[in-house]
C-alpha cells in the first residue's frame, strides 16, 4: 500500500547538494519525517548535475562547474538508500536552454536548436528561454541525458515536469516546425496561437516525444517509473501543450505530480477536486505537488495538513513538496509538525475511493471473517458495512466505516 510521499531537491535556494553531509543529513530528515521518495535535480540551467558525456561532447561542460569534481546524484543515491528511500533524478529545465540568459552557451553554441515566437524572436516566457522542442535534435539531446542517468546510475525512474514534455503555446513558428506543418497540413501554422487544432497538432508532437522516451527507458530497466509533474491541467495544455489526458489514457506515465501551488486552502482544494472530477480512473497514478516554500513564502505546517488531509479525502494517497527547505524553515516547524502527526501512516480509505489499497483492506477484511462480497479494489456499501462491523468487534472509535491510521493498524495487525 506504499504510496508517494516524496519531496524535491534543488540547487537553487538550498545548499542540500554543497556536500555531502548536507546530502546525508537531508536524506536523514526526510526518512525520520515519513517520506519515501526523493527526486533531486539532475538538470538546471544548461548544466547536468551529474557527469554527463553528452554534456562533455557538445559543449565541453560536464557538469555544472559549482560541482566539478563531484558527482551529487551519486552522492544522494548512496544516502538515500540505506534508508529506504527511493530516488527519482528530475529534469527541472526540460526544454528550457537558460532562465534570463538569452539561451545562454547552450543555444549560442547551437543557433538551429532555438524555439521561436511568431516574431522569429528566440521564444521566452516567464524568464526562461526555450530550445525548440519538436526539433529532432534537440529530443535526441534530451534523450541522451535521460538514457545516461537510466543506465549509468541505481535509481527508481526519471522525472519531467512543466518544461517537459513542454513548449510554450506562443512557440512553433520557427522554420523547421513551419516546414513540418505545412508537410503534414498542407498549410503555415495559423497566428492565433490558441487555435485549437493547432495547440493539439504541436501537443502530439510532444506527446509522441514522451511515447518515445518512455520506450527508451524502459528498454534500459523495465521497472524504471516514468514520472511527470506539469502544470495543472487545462492551464498546462494552453499555455504549454501538455496534454494530460493523452499521457494517462495511453498510459504514458506512471506517476504524475500536478503542480497545485496554491497558497490558501480553498485555492488548493479547488484543484485538488477538479483533478479528481477530471481524472477519476487514474487516482491511483496521482501525488499532487504542494508549494511549501518560494523566496519569502513558507507554508505554515497546519496549513500543510490540511492539504494533505485534503489530498487523503478525496481518494489521493500521497503528495510531493516543493521543495526541500520548506521542511528546515522556521527551524524545522513543518518537518516537526508532519513527525508528530506520524506522517508515513497517514491512511484515509472510505467509500467511493478505488485501487489497489482499497483491494488489500478488502482481502483483509475477508481473512478476517467480515463478509463484503467482490474483492474488487472498490470501496462501496458493502465494504463500507463490513469496515463498520469490523471497528464494532474491535471497539475502535468512531464506528464509521472509513478506515483510518488506528482501523488500518488493527487490521492488518
């Protein structure tokens, strides 16, 4: 019944990655606080944090140079997995060549690899200075780094997010994709740049870039997990073709983390029900990612709970933060906080919710004699009454039918 509780580490804001003992002390907080994913950056900035070959051989610049000499994804796999941890590299810049660098030595040494608006100005958006992700070249490259991490190291899976799959939807007009479109359509790409067929012809292209690395990766290591985190779904879509539904109805991805940065309640919870009104067969996949700390915001560690109850209540089992110094801000208030509500065996499963979870209460509810019919992962009446009976015979408080960390601990006890 493990479920994600996984938490991102970067380079930016945090000095997690300066040593190693900053890596093993963080490791160390993260297994004591109940979490049991990590997911450190690999890729920022146009630099690996990793020794990269491909890096060496297009732009003699192995790794980024604050850690030449070092190798911190290595560093972070050999103190996470003592204790249990599992370890996702997250690719944070995707298609981004640079943030506020003008495609910085990346795209000065590649002129050809640059996405570009309808201006035929190098495409940027929000700061962040895009390589054009349709271009063949430019997926190869990104392949490349992707396959060296999967082959070269003992991890759980890769991660993209909002950059990739990804291009902003002002993107496209450049003259290999213009080419491409007007190949395929018999037309030049149309100026509006919401028009809805051509947000989903340049959404495909990404989609099927996706197929492509998911095919990839698991050649390498079949159990390797193929892990996105876009933005929230359809503001993601809009604004930068990432095509949700796609990826899970052709079971593209096996994790997901929308990214529901949102820092009031209602605000989050808002999205939280319209991912599960939207996605209702693929729960299972899902572990949103809750905003705990950027600049001068951190969460306050009751406001946290309660996304995370929320989370728990509407049928999704596990979340990820972002990102690693929300939980040592305010001297450590929020990892204190989730240690003393036992954060690891928080379990919320009640009528309505579906999975594998749901099926193991089920099994175990029927070993134990309490009748409910169809094992089926399907929380309904019937599970819901013998949930009932069974908190009776148990003298467990309240008799509701939802099962809880004290009904799961004495079941499965």
């Amino acid at each position: 019944m493990e479920k994600v509780r996984g938490v991102w580490i970067t380079n930016v804001d945090s000095d997690v990655l300066d040593s190693k003992q900053n890596i093993t002390e963080a490791m160390k907080l993260l297994s004591d606080t109940g979490f049991n994913y990590v997911f450190p950056v690999v890729w920022n900035k146009g630099y690996t944090l990793y020794p990269s070959s491909r890096m060496q051989k297009d732009f003699r610049s192995e790794i980024d140079p604050k850690f030449r000499g070092r190798d911190p994804l290595a560093e972070v796999i050999d103190a996470a997995r003592p204790l249990g941890l599992k370890v996702i590299p997250w690719f944070e810049f995707g298609f981004a060549a640079s943030y506020e660098q003008n495609g910085g030595y990346i795209l000065a040494e590649k002129p050809d690899w640059a996405a570009k608006d309808q201006q035929g100005r190098l495409l940027k958006k929000n700061g962040f200075e895009w390589m054009n992700a349709f271009h063949p070249d430019v997926q190869n490259f990104m392949l490349d780094l992707f396959l060296e991490v999967a082959q070269g190291y003992d991890i759980d899976g890769v991660q993209g997010d909002d950059r990739l799959p990804a291009l902003p939807s002002e993107g496209g007009y450049d003259s290999f994709t213009r080419s491409l479109h007007h190949a395929e359509l018999g037309t030049d790409p149309p100026s509006n740049t919401q028009d809805k067929g051509w947000l989903k012809w340049r959404a495909n292209l990404l989609t099927n870039f996706l197929a492509r690395l998911r095919k990839s990766i698991k050649a390498v290591n079949p159990a390797l997990m193929i892990s996105i985190a876009p933005s929230p779904y359809p503001f993601g879509y809009k604004e930068y073709l990432q095509d949700v539904p796609a990826w899970l109805n052709n079971q593209l991805v096996d994790l997901l983390h929308p990214q529901l940065y949102r820092r009031d309640l209602a605000a989050y919870q808002g999205l939280v029900d319209d991912l599960v009104d939207r996605f209702p067969d693929h729960l299972p996949l899902i572990s949103p990612g809750i905003l705990t700390k950027l600049g001068s915001y951190t969460i306050d560690p009751v406001m946290l709970w309660r996304c995370i109850q929320q989370d728990r209540f509407a049928g999704l089992r596990g979340e990820v933060l972002f990102f690693y110094e929300g939980l040592r801000a305010n001297h450590g208030s929020v990892a204190t906080h989730l240690q003393t509500r036992k954060y690891q065996d928080y379990v919320i499963l009640l009528r309505g919710h579906q999975g594998e979870d749901v099926e193991a209460i089920q099994r175990q509810l029927t070993a134990k004699g309490f009748e409910l019919g169809r094992t089926d992962g399907d929380f309904g009446p019937r599970t819901e009454e013998a949930v009932k009976a069974f908190q009776s015979a148990n003298d467990l408080d309240p008799i509701d039918g939802i099962v809880g960390p004290q009904t799961l601990k004495v079941l499965f006890a």
